[in-house]
C-alpha cells in the first residue's frame, strides 16, 4: 500500500524530519527519512504491507539535529480503516503539546468532557475529498472544535458559521468534499461556543494552507490544534460533615453529598471539593472531628455513613427518645459530633445485630472484601482494640501492641468468642463504600467531578503507624514553619516519613493510597506538597512549629561559621538568651517565680528545658498556668538548632534575627549570620529537595489517572512550580497569600493557566470574616486591588464580595474553587449574619473545634433557584 507523507515543520540549518513507524516498512526498515519540500513541508513516499497493519498503529514525527534525534513530537494514531485506500496523501502538522494539555486525558476531564453530538457534516469516506483529524483537548459540553476558513464550506471566515467537527477517539474529526477550482484554500481550527454560537477562540500562528490535491486521492489531514489552554471551570470547596438537609442526623453523610451534587448542578458548579473523609476515631471526642488526623488512610469515617436510609430498606423503627435526640443536634446551628457519632453508632449497632449474618452472602460484599483485604482486616482488628483497651494508643494495649500478622489473622478468625464486635467494622466500610459509590455515580451522571483530599500525614496512633512503624519516624512531628498567619508555625503531632524505607519498598504503601483514592475521586489535591520536597520536622520534645527544620537539609558545620568571621559560642547561639531585662519583659512580675521554679545558674533547669517539659512542669501548677506561653517563647529563642545526629553540625532556626541572642552580637557577625542562613533556607537545599519532589510525586502522578492539583502554600522555593508544571500537576494561588516577596497580594489577574487560584481555603478567614480583621491591608485592597476610591467599607458588603469572586473566575487559572461561605457573601439575603461563625479551622490553635456546619439546608438552596441561576450565569458570562 502506497503512503505519500507531508510533514508541516519549519526547520533550521542542520535539522532533518524522519517518521517512526510501529511495523517495518516494505524495505525492512521501521524509519523513514523525509526530503526537503520547501521552508515549511518535509515530504516522503513509502509503501506498508497491508498484513503489517495493526487496528490502529502510532507513527511517530521525529526531528534530527545533524542526524540525531533530539525532538520528538506527539505521535499519530491511524486507524486500520483509513488504511483501505491504497492512494491516499497523509498531511502531518508536528507541534509540541504544552505540558498542561496532558490534564486532558485525566480522569476528572473525561467526568466534565464532551458528552453532548454536535451538528458535524456527515459523508462517507467515497465521497469526501478531504479528512481533518485533528488532535485536541476533549471539550465540555457547550464547546466543540471548528474549523473556519475562506470557502463556503468553512464559513467564510464567519465566527458564527464555522464547520464543527466531532470528537472521537481523542481527536476531533471532519469529513469534506472540496471541489478542485477550490484553490488558495486558507483556514484555521477554532473552539466554537453552542451557548453563545460562535467561535470564541482561534488557534495562534499563521493562517494554514490547504495543500494542493487532486480528486483521484484521498487526503488525510493528521494535525494539532495550535490552541492556548482556554478550558476553564468552578469548583465548591467544602467539608462533609458541615453539609445539612432537613433529613441529617447532625452531620452531613454520603447522602447529603448527592443533595449538594443537585444544587451545584442548577448553579453551574462542576467539581466539588471535599476536605479528608477518613476514619479519624481516636478519641471518641470532639478532636475527632479534625479530618486531616486519620487513624487509617484507607478506612471511610464511620459518622458518613446515612444510617436512615439502611434502617429504611430494613423496616426497623427507633425510640421515640433518640428521634427526638437526632431531631435536636440537626437543628443545632454547629456540629455536635460527639452527640452526632453516638446516634449513628448506636443505630449501627442495631443494623449490624439484625443483619451480620446476611451482608456476607451479598457477592458485592465478597468483592470488595477481596480487593480491600490488605488493610480491611487490620483496620477491623485495629478498631475492636482501640474500644477494648479505651485507647488508640497501640503502646498502651495489653496484648497486641506489636503488629504480629499471624496473631492478628487468629484475633480476627470467625470462631472467636469477640468476632461480631471485628465484623461490624467490617459491615460499616462495606456499606460506606455502596453509598459513597452511589454518590459519585450521581454525580458524573451530573457530569460533576468529585475531587478528594489527600493528607500529608496520618495520626500518631493509627493502623499505619501499628502496622508499618518502620515506615515512619516516630521520634519526630510533623508541621509548618511559621507564617503570615501562625506567628509560632504549626506542630501537626504527626509522625514524619521514613522516606528511605518507603523507597526500598518500592512506595508500595503510596501506590496502594493513591490506588484507594482514586476508587472514587476524579481529582485529588495533595495537602501540604511541600512535605513532598522536604517536611517540616519537630522533635518530639518541642510542642511548636518554631523549633522545627526542615528534612531533609545539609546542616552547617562549626567550621563554616568560623569562616565567616563569627566565633562560635554554642552557649549564646544555640541556647535562649536570658538576663534580667529578658525575663522582665517575658514575665513582668512573675520574674521572680520563674527564676527560682524554672531555673539553675542564669539557665533553665530540666523541668522547663524543653517544651514539652514545661508543659507537664505546669500541668502540676495550674494556678501558674498563664505563664506557660511566655515561657515556650523562651524556650524557643535560639538562633541554633543542633543536629540530631552530627554534634559538630547545626541548623538554622526558622526567624532567628527577631531572637534576644542575634540582637546581642556585633552588626558585622549580625551580617554575616544573614548571610549564612540565607543560603541555608533558600540556595544550598535547592538541588536536594528538588530530587526529592520529583522522585516522590512522580510516583504519585504515575499511580493514578486522578487530576493532581497541589497545595503548595508556605515557604515555597522556587523550583516548586516548575517541578509541578513538569508533572502536570496545578499549583494553588491564594490572593491574599503571595508568593512573590514583593506582593502584598497574589495577582490572580497573571496566573499560570495550570493552577487553582481561591479567596479563602478551609484554614483561612473566609472572605466577610478576613475584611474586618486587618484594617490597613483591607483598605489596600479596597483601593489598589479592586480599584476603589475613598475608605473601605467596614463590612465586606455584598458586592464586595461579588467583585472578588469575579476576580478570580476571570483569572486564566484553569479552576477558581470557592468555600461556600464565600458564594452566599455575595447574596445579602443568604449569607450568615455573623462572618465570625463562618470559619471551618484556625491552624494557629492546634486545639481547634472542627464544628463549623451550614447555616441552611441544601433544600433551602435548591429551592432559591434566583441565586442558582445568577451565579450560573456569572460562571459564565465570565468563561467557565
């Protein structure tokens, strides 16, 4: 069979153009070298036995710099059909994809993609003189790719009568019959809007030339779209558990989840965005309700599951007392999830005695038992221990506080007296995963993505840290350096990675994780990626985040500040600096206490030497409790941190200038010190932890089909976001969180087409809340953001929000998320009378109460269809 090939590529000198089949060509070879046509088309005839046809088969653009192959383009598939015509001019456009382009084949964007038959010319193959295959990113609904040229047949140039093409097989394609006197034919692929019914963007470059052609052969145009990335869409960001319907049982479940899947659907909504939903019951108490302390990265947490509805199917009636118990937390206007967990629990509980023996026979059940298996059975035996021995400290177990396979396999056989109090675990994950299944399956029937939560850490006492200790440091803590916002940092109490041994075992515990994910999120945002690259690590004698470092680091030996002129005195430097002015001011009166309870010789004794010290020290003084804060903030003022495992070596406390001791040395040692941890913070770790991100979250990217977007706020070097756009993974942009040193704001109006750009995220002040915080930094924004005259207003009004929220949609940013507190600020009517109560965390007390809930019922919302209806027009008046 015969092939004519012509490769659109503009060379330089010493460029060559070659193709690359998948099968020999009839001369044995599986390349061929294309000739010189003119400044933009390489051309070649060849001939392929029909019998070395695939059904469909790749070839491959390769492009040599003085006769090595240095660029390789994106390959074509042909399909075995085309291949029929024995007479046929093949057309190949080489251009390189941009990197973000690859987030069309996630899995998320098959969820929002093109589901919609548009209006494409249809002719058979024997009539049409012309083929357009062109590769591009699947579309959603509303768009589909054109083509619009100088003929009749491609619309004369105008936008609103272009030819559609149809997507198939990732790609768009269209059939023709061009007449021959149809000459000098000029067009461009374009991006056409059946909502506004016409093209809204045209490919860059020049114009393109059809190709000269003759009615005997059949012309396949094999080409990629030269498009700027011009999908963009909404997402909602919320917690579970503060979702409310009239018929919730205090906290929002897997069924509230399919309410809201309603309403974002009426409001123009296409990702929701979920906070963690893992099992995090350790307590039984409020701290519980923090999501990003789970007890198992792969267990469903128990206050999800809608127990109405499993009663409902099975006819049994509950006590008139709990009715009325359940009827009293929904009406609360927080989350109880204490008194919230007892209900579910107990009605579980009676589910569980009337059907234990009949959920196994379900073959579902044998399903998801035989995939889940690996940590189900740990998970199970982990949850009968933590009830048994009232602690889900493994360590304070009697028996069992070792992991031991064989032994747990025995403690979990069915012929044990206490098997019914391990199966209920298992009768719990089992019906979790049915209805959070359902949910998701509503919700791509919505064509709305569902984005999960993938957290940095798992709790100190967990089913990870029992079963595999090895894979965790548990000597140390997990957190952030200090910010904008959290002025000591943020200790996370959790155990940090043994990344070293997670490597040996080929990161077979993250690929599983990803793999558990990805059962039922379209898209997943990596908290914290950062850790990924390096983690803040805390000894586990320090209870803030101040007196962290990050891992891993290169310390700085004693020798390197010898050498930088600064006598190394590791009494001044890696000690607090204390004298009696120091203690006036930390102390005031209290001085006097201090020096004789918490000190020996001008220094801290061992009872208050250390953090964690101090805080016991107190908890035996409680009437002196108030002085415990003062004296962390001493503890903690050192300009050192020596290494753990180098005595020689040190680390740089994280704002060590604003220490007693670095104002106490000589300017030109003060400078010097600069100079020094300069480099340690932000040049010398650079290589190393970019090795380390690239090697941990490719692995990430490779272990699932999800859409990774990552968090990466904080102390960000700058090699992060190139290392995510390489991965095609989208970075976050918070307005009110820049990057850059020299923003006081983001400009959300520049933002790299591969990010997510938000006003508030779950740790922040949402935006009514954060207007009346700062006044200074309001009153900017008011003026040099959103471009006002005159002072601010004291509330952020309505339309003040409104401008924010459009802000961000007219961002290039491929997603703009939003809390949902901060789509009812916009709406006088809807939004909660007191911002305050708004708040979902503050990460600057570790003790926080997770209670936010909604204010109103998701019935409330899809009910006010003018709101519904307003902000889907505001998505897209203003492109998503």
């Amino acid at each position: 069979m015969r092939f004519s090939f012509f490769v659109q590529y503009s060379s330089v000198y010493g460029q060559s153009v070659a193709l690359e089949f998948s099968m020999p060509l009839k001369n044995g070879y599986s390349t061929l070298e294309l000739l010189y046509l003119d400044a933009n088309t390489w051309h070649a005839v060849t001939e392929i036995h029909k019998k070395d046809l695939d059904e469909k088969f790749p070839i491959k653009i390769i492009i040599k710099e003085k006769g090595k192959a240095d660029i390789t383009g994106k390959q074509f598939f042909f399909n075995k059909d085309y291949s029929e015509f024995e007479n046929a001019n093949i057309h190949l456009d080489w251009y390189n994809f941009r990197p973000d382009e690859a987030i069309f084949e996630s899995k998320a964007f098959k969820v929002l993609g093109a589901h919609k038959k548009n209006k494409a010319k249809h002719l058979s193959l024997s009539k049409a003189s012309h083929l357009f295959n062109v590769q591009a990113p699947e579309l959603p609904a509303h768009l589909c790719m054109c083509i619009c040229g100088n003929t009749r047949d491609l619309g004369d140039w105008e936008e609103q009568l272009p030819l559609l093409m149809q997507y198939r097989k990732k790609s768009w394609r269209v059939k023709l019959r061009l007449k021959e006197e149809d000459t000098a034919i000029v067009y461009k692929y374009a991006v056409y809007d059946f909502r506004l019914k016409k093209i809204v963007q045209f490919e860059t470059g020049d114009n393109r030339l059809l190709p000269s052609f003759d009615k005997e052969k059949i012309n396949f145009l094999y080409q990629n779209a030269r498009l700027e990335s011009s999908w963009k869409t909404t997402g909602l960001n919320i917690q579970l558990s503060a979702l409310k319907t009239i018929n919730s049982w205090g906290v929002g479940d897997f069924s509230d989840l399919v309410s809201m899947v309603d309403w974002a659907s009426a409001s123009g909504i296409n990702i929701l965005q979920l906070l963690p939903i893992n099992d995090t019951t350790a307590t039984y108490t409020y701290k519980d309700a923090y999501p990003y302390a789970a007890v198992s990265a792969f267990a469903l947490h128990p206050v999800f599951l809608n127990v109405h509805k499993l009663i409902k199917a099975k006819g049994i009636l509950l006590p008139k007392t709990l009715l009325q118990e359940i009827k009293k937390i929904n009406s609360l206007p927080v989350l109880d999830y204490e008194s919230a967990l007892q209900c579910k629990m107990q009605v579980i509980e009676l589910l569980f005695e009337k059907e234990q023996y009949n959920f196994k026979d379900d073959m579902a059940w044998f399903d998801f038992l035989e995939l889940n298996r690996y940590w189900l059975v740990p998970y199970a035996a982990f949850c009968f221990l933590r009830d048994k021995y009232k602690t889900a400290d493994s360590n304070k177990w009697e028996t069992h506080s070792n992991y031991d396979e064989a032994e747990i396999q025995e403690l979990v056989s069915p012929g044990s007296d206490h098997y019914a109090k391990i199966a209920i675990h298992y009768f719990i994950q089992f019906h979790l995963h049915l209805q959070l299944k359902d949910a998701v399956d509503y919700a791509h029937k919505k064509h709305i993505a569902i984005k999960g939560d993938l957290p940095i850490g798992v709790h100190r006492c967990s089913v990870e840290t029992w079963v595999y200790p090895h894979l965790f440091h548990m000597h140390t803590q997990a957190g952030a350096p200090p910010d904008a916002f959290t002025e000591k940092g943020q200790n996370w109490s959790f155990p940090t990675y043994n990344w070293a041994n997670m490597e040996a075992e080929g990161f077979s515990w993250w690929r599983q994780r990803m793999e558990q994910l990805s059962n039922y999120f379209d898209a997943i945002r990596i908290d914290h990626v950062l850790g990924f690259f390096r983690i803040w690590s805390i000894p586990a004698d320090a209870t803030e985040g101040i007196l962290g470092k990050f891992v891993p680091a290169a310390a700085v030996p004693v020798a390197a500040f010898e050498q930088a002129g600064i006598p190394f005195d590791e009494d001044l430097l890696a000690n607090p600096f204390i004298n009696n002015e120091v203690l006036k001011n930390h102390f005031d009166e209290e001085a006097g206490w201090i020096k004789i309870n918490c000190m020996d010789d001008g220094r801290l004794n061992k009872k208050c030497r250390t953090q964690k010290a101090a805080t016991d020290f107190f908890e035996n003084h409680p009437g002196k409790k108030y002085l415990l804060p003062p004296l962390l903030s001493l503890i903690s003022d050192v300009i050192l941190l020596m290494d753990e495992n180098v005595k020689e070596n040190f680390h740089f406390r994280i704002n060590m200038q604003r220490t007693e001791a670095f104002k106490q040395l000589p300017g030109a040692q003060q400078q010097a010190l600069g100079k020094l941890y300069n480099d340690y913070f932000y040049h010398n770790q650079d290589l190393l932890w970019k090795e380390e991100g690239i090697k941990k979250l490719k692995l990430l990217a490779a272990s699932s089909d999800m859409f990774i977007c990552a968090e990466d706020l904080g102390m960000v070097p700058e090699m992060v976001p190139p290392v995510l756009n390489s991965l095609h993974m989208a970075g976050l942009v918070v307005q009110r969180m820049p990057q850059k040193l020299d923003e006081r704001f983001a400009d959300i109006k520049h933002t790299s087409y591969l990010t997510v750009v938000t006003p508030s995220t779950h740790d922040m002040s949402p935006l009514r809340l954060w207007w009346k915080e700062d006044r200074d930094a309001t009153q900017y924004f008011y003026n040099y953001i959103l471009g006002h005259y005159g002072e601010a207003p004291l509330e952020a009004e309505a339309w003040i929000c409104k401008e924010i929220i459009e802000q961000h949609l007219q961002s290039p940013s491929i997603m703009a998320v939003f809390l949902l507190q901060d789509l009812l600020a916009i709406d006088e009517n809807l939004r909660r009378l007191n911002p305050a109560e708004e708040r979902i965390n503050n990460p600057a007390f570790a003790d926080h109460n997770w209670n936010y809930r909604m204010h109103l019922n998701i019935e409330d919302l899809i009910a006010n269809k003018d709101f519904s209806t307003r902000i889907k027009n505001m998505f897209a008046e203003n492109g998503r």
